[in-house]
C-alpha cells in the first residue's frame, strides 16, 4: 500500500510539472532584458543591427504604473500587464495606450490578430526597418507544449507586391524567438528575467551577464585581421583549464574547445566565412573570463 502510494504521488508531481506548460506565463513584471538581431538585405549587402531591449524602472502615466521600456538605450514607451486576464498593454511616447495582447489559448489554425502597435513592444527595431510590413493577422501552424513555455509556429503568407511572407516562432512569456521575412530575418539572442539567462547561450557575449563576482582576464589575439590562423594568447600561470568558445556576428556559435591550459590557442578559421567573430575565454572553476574578437578575411 505505501508502494503504491508513493508511485501515485510521484505520478501526480511529474504529470503537474509536465502540464505546467498550459498555465499562462506572463512576460517579466519586475526587470527582463532581451538582445536581438535584425538582418535585412540593402539592395547590395546583407546589414546586420543589435536591439538591446529593457523592461525597467518604474513611470507612471495618467495615474496608471507602468514599467519603462529602453531600445538600445533610448525611451519607447511603457509595458502593463494584466496577468489575472492575460492581457498585456503598450503605451507609447505619445501616451496613448493600446492593447497589444496575444491571445495564447488557440488550436492548430486559428488565427491571431495583432494590433498595429503591437511591433513597437514584440519586435524592437522592426517597425524602423524598410522590410517591416503591417502585419495583422498569422495562422497557427503548430503548437509544441512539451517545454515550461508554450512555443507558437506562426505563418502569414501575405501577397504584398507578390512577394512578402512571414514565418515565426513565437514563445508565451519571452515573445518572438525568430522571425523569416523576404529579404530579412529576425532572431533572438538572449533573454533575462531578472539575473536569470532564461534563453541563450552564457558562454555567448551578447549574453554576458552582470560583471558582479566575475574576474577578467586580458587576452591577445594576433594576427588581426587573418584568413587561416589566429592564435588567442592569455595569462595562465597555474595551468587552469579553460573553455573557448566562438560565435559569429548573429550571435551562433561555430566553435568550442574545452579543458585548455595552455597561454596560448592557435585555431584554424579557415573554414569560416570572412566576417567579424566574438570569443570568449572562461574558467569555470575559478570564475575568470575574457572576451575579444577578430575578422576573418
């Protein structure tokens, strides 16, 4: 009988934990911090651009508490959240206040309707970019469940000029993972609840968390600019191994070496694309890190 109710219990634990993904998450009520990238073709070249997103600080507007929101720095409005109704509002600089929520509890082809302003809140530097498009409704494609956050596929195959669609990955409580559009993309890198990274790679130095209790360490790389091999050179007296890790400028990773400890790292890039590559150099036992880049010609 207490074999059976033990197994019953844990049953009901991992069934509640499994099934935590049809509660509605809320994006974060107290500070959250995204970084994206936008990719959009000029007509010659592709252009890449960070949006560094915060949700921070308190302001209030007509007697109603809103929580500030910085792109890259600079004020765009504000954010309120109804968590008990699952509604979420955008006010802009203009103080005019839009209901911009999404609603989550959809099937397999149902429809969302966005609003108009809603860019201004999901997608950060979009709604400035030549590519952007009004976008008003998506179809649901597909649901995936099996996470902590609900993951919507979205689709609008839209015939603007014959040729604009959209394809998206949205996440409940994050926002847009990633974004195809004609001549554009849109992805995220990181995101932050609090000092939580919920989303991202730590190693990533477009997630670098907060410098508090971290050490950095001076690293050298040479030659710079290269086309075959770059050698990393750094301090490392007592032989402690290290990590390395290589991402390219849309935040992916191409490359990882671990358990070095050597000053010296000498790598082949000859296999990677000319372009502009951020590293970063950690210790994770003693909690030192360095981080740097270089350009693949």
């Amino acid at each position: 009988m207490k074999t059976t109710s033990t197994l019953i219990l844990i049953f009901t634990i991992i069934s509640s934990f499994c099934s935590q993904s049809n509660f509605y998450k809320p994006f974060p009520t107290n500070y959250g911090s995204w970084v994206y990238i936008l990719g959009s073709w000029n007509g010659t070249s592709y252009v890449e651009s960070y949006h560094y997103v915060d949700w921070a600080g308190d302001t209030t507007i007509t007697s109603i508490s809103y929580k500030k929101i910085h792109i890259n720095g600079n004020y765009n409005g504000g954010v309120r959240q109804d968590t008990i109704n699952q509604k979420i509002f955008y006010i802009d600089t203009q103080s005019n206040e839009h209901d911009v929520s999404i609603n989550h509890n959809v099937t397999v082809g149902d429809t969302i309707v966005f609003h108009p302003e809603a860019s201004n809140l999901y997608l950060p530097g979009l709604s400035n970019s030549p590519y952007n498009f009004p976008l008003d409704t998506v179809v649901i494609t597909h649901i995936d469940s099996s996470s902590y956050f609900k993951k919507l596929y979205l689709t609008d195959y839209s015939n603007i000029g014959g040729m604009w669609y959209f394809d998206a990955t949205y996440i409940e409580g994050i926002g847009f993972e990633n974004i195809t559009m004609f001549e554009a993309g849109y992805g995220l890198n990181c995101f932050r609840n609090e000092s939580n990274l919920i989303y991202g790679d730590p190693f990533n130095p477009l997630c670098a968390l907060s410098i508090e209790n971290k050490q950095f360490i001076n690293s050298n790389t040479f030659p710079n600019p290269t086309s075959n091999l770059l050698t990393i050179k750094y301090n490392n007296p007592n032989n402690i191994p290290y990590e390395l890790a290589i991402y390219d400028n849309l935040g992916r990773k191409v490359h990882k070496s671990e358990f070095i400890i050597n000053e010296e790292i000498e790598i082949d890039v000859r296999d990677l694309k000319n372009g502009i590559y951020h590293y970063t150099l950690y210790c994770p036992t003693q909690n030192l890190r360095s981080t740097g880049k270089f350009i693949k010609n």
